[in-house]
C-alpha cells in the first residue's frame, strides 16, 4: 500500500480497498478541516501602520496637485497605493477626530469631544478589535496618559516611557527591534510637528521661505521682509495664534503657507523618507499596510487666521478644517496609482482595515469599508455629517457649550452655527472656496439639508455600552477626614525636562487610592486654561513627554492647582503654583450697515453697549482715583520737585517763546509723551476695560468718533456765513471715509482709537505750527510731523514683546492725521490775515 504524501491545502484520500472507500473519504474530511489553513489566520493577515499627522491639509502636497516640492517620498507612497481625493474628518480639532478614527464613531457618538472625558470602556476600538484576533497592539501613542485617549484599547509596552520623549524614535526602534515575523502589529502612531508653531528650520524654511517674498522691484522683497518679520516670529513660537494677537493681511499669505510648506517637507524628508526605508530595511515593506491620514486640516489665512478650533477658538468647520489626507498602501493588494474622487470620512478607517485583515466589522460601527471603492465594486454614496465645539482642547466651558454642526453632498454644504441659530449653504461646484452664502437662493435646497442634519443628530447620540466588569479597589481607609497636602511640587518650583520618565509626578498626602479632584489654573492670556479632571490616585504622573510636546506646555505656565477628595469638597488643599523649563531654554465687530437695516434690534444693542461702555468707563476712572489718592506724602512730595525743576528749566524757553506759542507747544510734547509712554501698558489697560466694560470697550473707537461728529455738525451749524451748507457737505464726506476706516481698515478695536489719536495728533501739532508758518506751509508740515510721530509709535511697539511693526498702522496714522487736519480746516476759527485754523 503506498500513501502519497501531499501538501495541507490537498485533499489526503487513503486508499484501502472498496470497502474502506467510505470511510477513507470521510477520514479525509476531517483531516481537510484540521490541516487546512484556517480562512484570515493570523499568518496571512497583513501589518497595520496608521499615521495621523496633526493639523494636515492635502492640497498642500505634490499627489494632490501642489506645484511645489513639498512631498517626494509621501508622493512616491501615494503612487504605489490609493489616494482618496475628496477625504474628510468628522471635527475640527485633534481629540474628536482621532478618537473617530479609532473607534469609526462619530464625534457626537463617541462624546469625546471636550477636555477631560474618557472614551466608554464598552465601546470595541480598532486596536481591540484586532488584539481579539491576534494582532500586537503595542502603545506607542505619547497622548494616552491625557484622559481624552484613554481605554482606546493598547497594550503596554516595556521600553514606552524610555523612548517616547526622543520624538519618532519610538516608532523606529519599534519596527526595527520589537516586530515578530510569527505575528501581526498594528502600530498607531500620531505625528505632532506639524501643528503650529511653524518651526522647520533649516534647510527646509530656506526651499520656501525666499519665494514669498520674491518682487521684479528692487530690494522691495527684503522690505516685505523687514515688515513681516515681527509676525513671521510669533507664527514661529506660538502654539495658539487668537483673533487679535496678529493683524495678518492677505499679503502675509505667501510667508505663512511658505512655513507650512517647510514644515511638510521636514515631515516628508525626516520622517516619511526614513519610514520608506526602515520598511524595506526590515522586510516589512511587503506585507504591512501603511495607511496615511490626519486628524483635522488647517487654515492658513484662507478667513483671516492661521490654526484651527483649537489654537483660534473659533468654531469652523469649512473644507480646509475638515479636508484630510488619507492613502493606503499594500502591495500585492492595493492596486498602486489608484485615485478615487469619491467622498469618505475618517471613521471609514477603521471598518476597511478590519475587512483587509479579514476580521469582522463591529456592529457599532457608523463608517463602511472603502475597498469596494478600491476595487470598483458597486458603491452608495453618504453624506457627510460633522460637529465640533467653540474651542478644542484650551477652551473654556462657555466655548465647549457653543457648537457648529454640517451636512456635505457632493455638491452642498450646510453649516448650522447653531449657538446663534444662523446657517451657512455653500454650493461646492460653484463656490468651491466656501465664500458665498447662498441660503436665501436655495430655501428648499437648506430645508432639505437641515432635516437631514437633524436625522443625524438623533442618530449620533452617544450609546449605551456593556462595560467590562471593574473590580472595585478599596481606599486605604474607609475615612480619612483630613486636609489633602500637596507633597510636590511645592510652590514656586521649576520642573526640568530631565530623569528617565519626562513626566510630571504630582503627589500629596491622603488615600494612596482615592476618588480626587484636581483644579487648576493655568496660563495667562491667550494661553489661560482651567477647570476641573479627576484622579484615583495621590501620586498620579503625567507623561512621559515628548520634547517638542513639553516645550508647547512651556507656554502654559504658571501651573497652578489645589486637590481634594471629591466627596468633601470643603476640605481643599492650599493653592501650589509652579513652573515648567523649557528643554531647552474676539468677538464679531459692530456691522455699521447691519444697523440701518435692522434698527430696532440695532438700537437695543447700541444702547446696551453704551451703558456697558459708561459704566465700565466710569469703573476706570475710578481706578485712576483710587491709584492717584493712594500716593504717599513723599511721593507727592517728589513729584511736585520734578514739577518744579522741570519748569525752572523751561522758564527761560517760555521767556522766550512767549506765551501762547509755550502752551501750544505744551500741548504738542505733552500729547506725544502722552503717546509714546502709554504704548507698554495700553494691552493691560485695555484688557482691563475690555473686563469692566464686558468688551463694549471694542467700540469707543466708533463712540468718540461719531460724538466728535456730532460736535463738529453744531460748531459748524452755529456759522453764520454763506459756507455752513459747503461745509457739512464736506463733512459729510469726511464721515464717510471715518465710517470705511472703522468697518473695514480698524480691524481690530484698539486700532480705532489711532482714528482718534492721530487726528488730534495732526490738530494739536497744526495748532503750534499755524503760529509761525503760512497755512498751507502748517497744514503740510503738521500732516508730515504726525506721520513721523506714528513711525516713531510702531518703532517703540518693534522692540516691545509681543507687538510688531506694522506698516498698515502707519498708513492708518497718515490717514487719521490727514482727517483731523481736514476738519480742524472746516471748523477752525478765523485768524487773523487769512483763512481759518
């Protein structure tokens, strides 16, 4: 009897005579099911890679279309797999939309979506939907000790914190020392540098830093330079630019998107370039999918400002918010060069790799596999539906309560700001750039739109889980009814980015296991952030950090914060305040249109403001009181002997000069000293008014100006001379150009006040001038003495932290003082000999 010997994927029949025929075959069957290479065995199934950049825009890279060389190797990558044209996330800053990513839920559904909430421990992520079959699901991820991303469903692994804080390292090592050929990987890994600031460095800011500001004139390209270098330092060393912080213009576009585009190619080259080859080093190349994707996209001026929800703290959810990169790359699987046009959504991720690794999609799953897109299978297009808050990870309660909510077809676009109540309607085909609302065009196209984005919500609340069963961990005493004392750190210190862990260990004294609280506050400014987590522990870490993320968190300081066990809330620790070591060293402004047409509710706004503006005035002036009367006997003492040296110095000039051109020139070097030495405080003063007024103080500006207006109708009304109608025809257009300046060139509210300040700087300086010269010789040399004051103001706020040099200031100082002197002309008094003042 012979027994061929054949492969286990072959049928094995023994041959034993006609009379073991039967049994032979049925032998043979169940040989066949226990030899037979189970269907998605683990040795079969590929490797996962998944890359998400942060804060990563598509059109700005060579695959997309983007004529500059921003991408080589991600391009290369691209052309050997599939690029999905048209891909999206679900939110518009980093937590919602990775934890989407993760979990194919949307935002709303997986309610991590604000500072401090935890993903549902029941909800089955992608790396726990592959551990089930086999798969190492290593955390290599440096965001999970922040309560947004845990329970996402990583195993430990040993040398984490070792590595994490030498940026990509981790990955590397990972890829080259840790991955086993007997057993599949999913490696999730979030790339940061990207985000701002946009520091790449060189040599990458110097492949496209020159090119804007390239001009045919000469050396105007280095004045365009010398201009924005103030702005281009702040884009490069901030990590949250608000409305306000920078005045950007669009001629600022070109060096912004230059920074980005360096940064780009920084990623590409160092980290993109290197992964290609540690893949094909290590023998991964062939049988690992990588997929690249982000977490959301940035603006770079495309609506005034530089970032996304999280670093302006404005909701926003137009395309290059929303707009994402994502390609996947298996060879042998994937067909290479493929480009689908296609709509999809981040939470489409992770129910594709699932079905390419042959595993079943969990039923909770709101996204659909891509493949039959991949492999031109039929294919049902879905809208696209997204929601974010006011703010992302910085922002405050009033902001996380503030939501944006949108609908996009293939070719409509509905955004429902709905904290106001308003909608957007775009008609992407028409008006791909989102500029155009067209809501009142298309009624029945948003009525549609809205009744579908009201399904979703319903659709997209957060869901009930079976959670896995917790054993509950005793405090080391049923009561403790003491006073939590903050061990470390201790107030006042200053934490290193030094030891083995980069991380910050807090620890205090109570329960070693307890249910605390932790409220802090932390920042200033911009980068002001409190509120409330909660801790299990007295001595929680965290970290480890990785460099570039600790020095982000740099800016945040003081750290302050006090604990206390959650059920006595009356026993707090005292405040501790500390420091961190770097490693190395709006609102809408006031419509002047939108108040003649809506008038009514103008009016009732006009009022408020002006109450809250008066009161808060009226707050300040008190504050100036109180500060004057608190001088001590000596400080006035010595003051009065300033005074008194000071004007037995000026006598004889006074002697001299005689004494109207004294007082007029008292005025001029008064009002300018004036100026110039308010320049330091004037952000602090007005903040303060901002805080008194409830930030009616946006629009003094605008009340001194139309107060003013009003004063110099009835000066000139109050003429009895034939050219009183001339004259208010004169003014009135002078009103005209005030009104242009404040709607469209005083952006900012503090700016109107150069409306102000530099039309009396013109008048007061015409006023001395008109003593000794001619009048058209006075009103030139006034015009032309106020515009070197205003260079001189810009001079001072250059070398001042935090201000800038601004040209745009200077032209709008020009234009103030050229208006002061022309209504000083129209409402000056007679002089004697000729004309008016």
């Amino acid at each position: 009897m012979s027994v061929p010997r054949l492969h286990c994927s072959c049928k094995v029949i023994f041959v034993m005579g006609n009379s073991l025929r039967m049994g032979g075959l049925v032998l043979a069957a169940i040989l066949l099911l226990l030899t037979a290479p189970a269907q998605g065995a683990a040795s079969d199934r590929p490797n996962i890679l998944l890359v998400t950049v942060d804060t990563f825009r598509p059109d700005h890279l060579g695959y997309y279309g983007y004529p500059l060389d921003t991408s080589p190797h991600l391009d290369t990558l691209a052309s050997e797999g599939v690029f999905f044209k048209q891909a999206f996330s679900s939110s518009g800053w980093t937590t919602p939309g990775l934890i989407s990513i993760l979990t194919s839920l949307y935002a709303p559904t997986h309610a991590v979506d604000i500072r401090g909430q935890r993903l549902n421990p029941g909800v089955e992520t992608l790396p726990d939907a592959l551990a089930k079959t086999g798969y190492e699901v290593p955390d290599i991820f440096f965001l999970t000790e922040i309560p947004n991303f845990e329970n996402l469903g990583f195993t430990k692994f040993a040398r984490r914190n070792e590595l994490i804080h030498n940026g990509d390292e981790i990955l590397f090592h990972w890829l080259e020392e840790e991955a086993d050929p007997a057993r599949p990987f999913f490696l999730y890994y979030h790339y940061r540098d990207l985000h701002l600031p946009y520091a790449a460095g060189e040599p990458y800011e110097s492949m496209f830093m020159p090119g804007a500001f390239v001009s045919s004139m000469p050396l105007y390209g280095a004045f365009k330079w010398f201009i924005a270098r103030e702005k281009i330092a702040i884009v490069k060393s901030n990590v949250m630019i608000e409305r306000g912080n920078i005045d950007f213009a669009a001629r600022d576009r070109p060096w912004v998107e230059a920074l980005y585009d360096a940064e780009i190619r920084r990623l590409d080259t160092e980290f993109f370039g290197r992964l290609r080859r540690t893949l094909a080093k290590t023998g991964l190349d062939s049988n690992t999918v990588v997929v690249v994707s982000a977490d959301h996209g940035e603006e770079l001026l495309d609506r005034d400002l530089v970032g996304h929800i999280s670093t302006f703290k404005e909701a926003r959810l137009y395309d290059e918010i929303t707009r994402i990169p994502l390609l996947m790359r298996l060879p042998g699987r994937l067909p290479a060069g493929r480009i689908v046009s296609e709509e999809v959504q981040n939470i489409d991720i992770m129910p594709t790799l699932l079905e390419m690794a042959d595993i079943p999609v969990p039923q909770q799953v709101q996204g659909h596999s891509l493949l039959p897109l991949i492999e031109r299978r039929p294919w049902t297009a879905k809208p696209l539906y997204f929601e974010s808050s006011s703010g992302g990870y910085t922002a405050d309660a009033d902001q996380y309560r503030r939501r944006i909510r949108a609908v996009r077809t293939e070719r409509w676009k509905l955004i429902d700001n709905v904290w106001d109540g308003s909608y957007e309607l775009y008609d992407l085909v028409a008006d791909s750039l989102e500029s155009d609302n067209a809501i009142e065009r298309y009624p029945v196209v948003a009525d549609s739109l809205r009744s579908m984005l009201n399904e979703w919500v319903l659709y997209a609340q957060p869901r009930s889980y079976r959670e896995p069963a917790v054993v509950a961990v005793q405090p080391d005493t049923a009561v403790w009814l003491g006073i939590p004392e903050i061990l470390f750190p201790q107030d006042g210190d200053t934490l290193q980015y030094q030891g083995a862990d980069h991380a910050v260990k807090l620890h205090w004294t109570g329960p070693s296991v307890g249910d605390y609280a932790i409220e802090y506050d932390v920042g200033v400014g911009t980068y002001h952030l409190a509120g409330e987590i909660t801790e299990s522990s007295s001595a929680p870490v965290y970290g480890p950090f990785q460099a570039n993320f600790w020095n982000s968190l740099v800016l945040y300081n003081p750290w302050k914060f006090r604990v206390y066990l959650r059920d006595r809330p009356e026993a707090k620790s005292e405040w501790v305040e500390y420091h961190l070591a770097a490693t190395g060293g709006g609102e809408t402004e006031l419509n002047l249109g939108l108040l003649l047409l809506q008038a009514p509710a103008a009016f009732s706004g006009v009022l408020a403001h002006s109450y809250q503006l008066g009161w808060g005035l009226l707050q300040g002036m008190g504050d100036l009181y109180w500060l004057l009367a608190s001088c001590g006997a000596v400080d006035l003492s010595a003051y009065a002997l300033i005074a008194a040296l000071f004007a037995g110095v000026v006598a004889p000039v006074y002697d001299r000069m005689g004494k109207e051109r004294s007082r007029a020139w008292a005025w001029v070097v008064g009002y300018v000293v004036f100026v110039y030495s308010t320049i330091p405080v004037l952000p602090q003063v007005w903040g303060m008014l901002s805080e008194y007024t409830l930030g009616s103080v946006r629009y003094l500006g605008i009340a001194v100006v139309v107060v003013a207006g009003v004063g110099f109708v009835l000066a000139i009304w109050r003429r009895a001379d034939g050219r009183r109608l001339r004259a208010c025809l004169a003014l009135g257009l002078i009103a005209l150009a005030y009104a242009y300046l404040l709607g469209e060139f005083a952006r900012f509210p503090a700016e109107r006040m150069h409306l102000v300040e530099y039309g009396l700087m013109g008048y007061v300086l015409l006023r001395a001038l008109r003593l000794d010269l001619r009048p058209v010789w006075a009103y030139s040399a006034s015009f032309v003495l106020a515009v070197c004051i205003g260079i001189g103001d810009e001079c001072i706020q250059w070398v001042l932290p935090q201000r800038f040099f601004e040209v745009k200031d200077i032209q709008l100082n020009a234009v103030s003082a050229m208006l002061g002197l022309l209504l000083a002309r129209l409402v000056g008094e007679k002089d004697e000999g000729d004309g008016r003042a």
